[in-house]
C-alpha cells in the first residue's frame, strides 16, 4: 500500500517507520527541505501540509491508498479533507476535524454539552478587544495554530491589544481566542477511543517555565497526585468530549487545569501529543500508541492491555540559547549510564535556534524513571554532563533539570 504521510518532524519518524516494517512505501510530505523524517520515508515531496490543495493534487497524482499524520495537529484537517475528496479512508470526517482543531468550533461544542472550560471570545478584529467581558489575566490564542504559537498570558489592555493582533495575524481564518485564566495545575490527559468507549492511558502534570507571557513547556511528570474522585471526574469528562464530538476510534489528547474545586479543559485533539509523547505515554501504561495508531489507521484489529507503572517517569524538554547548533554532548553516555532511558533528538545540528518560547523550539527530550530521591540524583548528574555547543563552541544548553 501506497501511504502519504504529512509532516516530518521526530515524531513522524516513528509513524513511517511503523508503517514500512509492515510492508508499506511512505510518502512523505513537509515544507522543510529537510525534515528529521526525511531520511525514512520512501519519497519525500516540498509542499505544506496545510496547503490542502497541494496535498491533493500530490495524493492524486501519486495515487495513494492512505493519507495520514501523527502526533500533530492542524495537519489532521488536511487529512479529513483530502481523504473525503478522493474518497480515501480515515478516521476522522472534516466536519469532525474542523471541530477539535478549530478552538472557534471546539469552544461552541463544548459549552453546548456542558464539558467544563473557561469563558470565552472569539475576536477577529484587535478592536473588538474593549468589548471584553473578562477579568485580567486571559489567555490570548489563535484559534488554528499548531505547537502553541501565538498563546500569551495577558495582564492588561495595551498587552492585549498587542498580542491579539498578532494572534489574529498568525490564524490562518484570522480569528483568535479571548479565555479566562484559571488559576491550578496544568494536567494532560491521553486516552484511546475504541467503538465510542475512552480508556485514559496516563495523566501527567505539565511543567512550565515562570515568565511573564509565554507557555513553555519544560517537563511531563507522572504519577499526577490525584484523588480517586478526580480520577472518576477526569475519565467521565473525556467520555464526554468522546460521546460530544461523536468520536468512535482515535487517540485523543486533553490538556485541562486542576484545582481544589474544579477540573476545565483547556482544549484537546483528536491525536497523540507531540514532543515524543508516544515514548512516555508507552512507559506509564505498557502501551505502544503508535503501534495502536497504525493499526487503527490500517483498519487492523486493536488491543489496549493497560498495565499502568509504579515508578516516577519524566519527560525533560532541553532548550538553548540563540545560536547555531553544532554538536550535543553527554546524551549518549547518559543513556548508557542509565540516567536517562533515551533521549530524541528535535533538532539537528546545523539548525538555528532564535527563540525557547513554545514546544516547537524544543532541542532534546529525556525520559528519566526512578523514585524521587533517585531522579534527583540523576538531574544533578545531567545537569554536569550535558553540553549542546554552538558553532564558536559556546554552550548554548538551558538546565530545567
């Protein structure tokens, strides 16, 4: 079978290399002229994978039997859409895609079926902004953006005003979102819809950076100290974003604050988080998603044996400063001295860093696993070990360990 597959990021590779160890010859479609998946697809054609034209026109004159993506978001509407068009399957619709990769649509449904989340706006014109009917602090974002670009923390109304035009200005339907801010934990939920029933496979804190405007996420911690009742209330609201969106089979990613009295959902995707999520997420439950993925995209039979982990597991996310990388040092030796169960490579040497503002500036991830007092040890250990020098040899590596 002849697969497209769009974007060619680290996680893809996983994806791609999924689907040839079945037999399988991948096509792979991304802008970059070097995407990391590059070098494992069969084929790899220039062309963005938002451009739903181009893709079109590439998967028809290519005669593909599949079109899909992983672990990304707004190339899942490009998936939906092109694969309705040529009649392909898939497990999404494009009504449905549109609906939980457009916040405009998500916020309607969810406010329609009761599924808590923060108030809200829809602005398309940065004026609209002194009608606002919400208390400061809010969260700005487009409402079509992947790898959470263009979301700021906004304090007051000349912020506002500057951070909504530019979040209008990167939405591609030129709208963005006005949401109160909720005071709690960050938690991500990842779960698995199977004939309409979600299973929740792990909750993870999200760990991010103190500053002023932006989201970085710099760590995923598992376990999330959690009563049992929240752990009910969780599951019963991902069966009901299941259940609202009329989701039967997918992953399904939630992203929700916690607090002492009340769980809001932030937003969520009908896919597997990025930033390696695939690797932590097969940790804590023994479940290989991506494997569960492709058979689900290959219409093969799914099975999800959930046997959840009793060790402490993080996922580190490695930033740096501007500069051009050159050479990363340590991580091998890292891994061979087990202080690290593997670490993913985002970006490859000869790229230039500029920005550490959201998940797609991200360098390196590493998976940690052990008690407290030992992954303390081993963060210590890193923190002298790990060096990603720049092209004047400089080290440009930022510690979040």
């Amino acid at each position: 079978m002849k697969v497209l597959v769009l974007a060619g990021g680290f996680d893809q590779i996983q994806l791609i290399n999924e689907l040839k160890k079945r037999g399988h010859y991948v096509i792979l479609a991304d802008y970059f002229e070097n995407p990391p998946a590059k070098k494992y697809a069969n084929e790899h054609y220039v062309v963005s994978t938002l451009d739903m034209d181009k893709i079109y026109e590439l998967a028809k004159k290519e005669q593909v039997d599949l079109i899909t993506t992983a672990c990304t978001d707004q190339a899942l509407l490009t998936v939906a859409y092109v694969s309705e068009k040529l009649q392909l399957p898939t497990y999404i619709d494009y009504q449905t895609a549109l609906n939980v990769t457009n916040k405009l649509y998500m916020k309607k449904v969810m406010k329609e079926n009761q599924i808590p989340t923060a108030d809200y706006q829809i602005i398309n014109d940065s004026k609209e902004a002194e009608k606002l009917n919400l208390n400061y602090p809010v969260v700005v974002k487009p409402v079509d953006c992947n790898s959470s670009k263009g979301v700021k923390k906004v304090c007051d109304e000349i912020e506002l005003q500057h951070y909504l035009k530019q979040a209008i200005q990167m939405s591609r339907t030129k709208n963005a979102i006005i949401e109160q801010f909720n005071e709690g934990v960050e938690i991500s939920i990842d779960a698995f819809v199977k004939e309409g029933v979600s299973k929740v496979l792990s909750v993870t804190k999200t760990c991010k950076l103190e500053n002023h405007n932006n989201f970085t996420i710099y760590k995923s911690e598992y376990p999330c100290q959690l009563a049992e009742n929240r752990m009910m209330e969780i599951e019963n609201i991902v069966q009901n974003i299941a259940k609202a969106f009329q989701l039967e089979n997918c992953p399904l990613l939630v992203q929700a604050i916690i607090n002492e009295k009340e769980i809001k959902v932030l937003e969520f995707s009908a896919r597997m988080g990025g930033g390696t999520k695939y690797r932590l997420i097969q940790e804590i439950s023994s479940i290989d998603i991506m494997k569960i993925y492709v058979d689900l995209i290959l219409n093969d039979n799914i099975e999800l044996n959930l046997q959840k982990s009793k060790e402490q597991i993080q996922l580190h996310y490695v930033y740096c400063i501007p500069g051009i990388i050159q050479k990363l040092v340590g991580f091998e030796e890292a891994k061979n001295k087990k202080l690290i169960i593997d670490y993913f490579q985002y970006k490859t040497e000869g790229t230039e860093i500029t920005k550490m503002e959201t998940s797609g500036d991200r360098v390196v991830g590493c998976l940690i696993k052990g008690t407290t007092d030992k992954i303390h040890e081993k963060e210590k250990e890193l923190k002298e070990l790990l060096k990603i020098f720049d092209e004047k040899g400089n080290n440009m590596m930022l510690y979040h360990f």
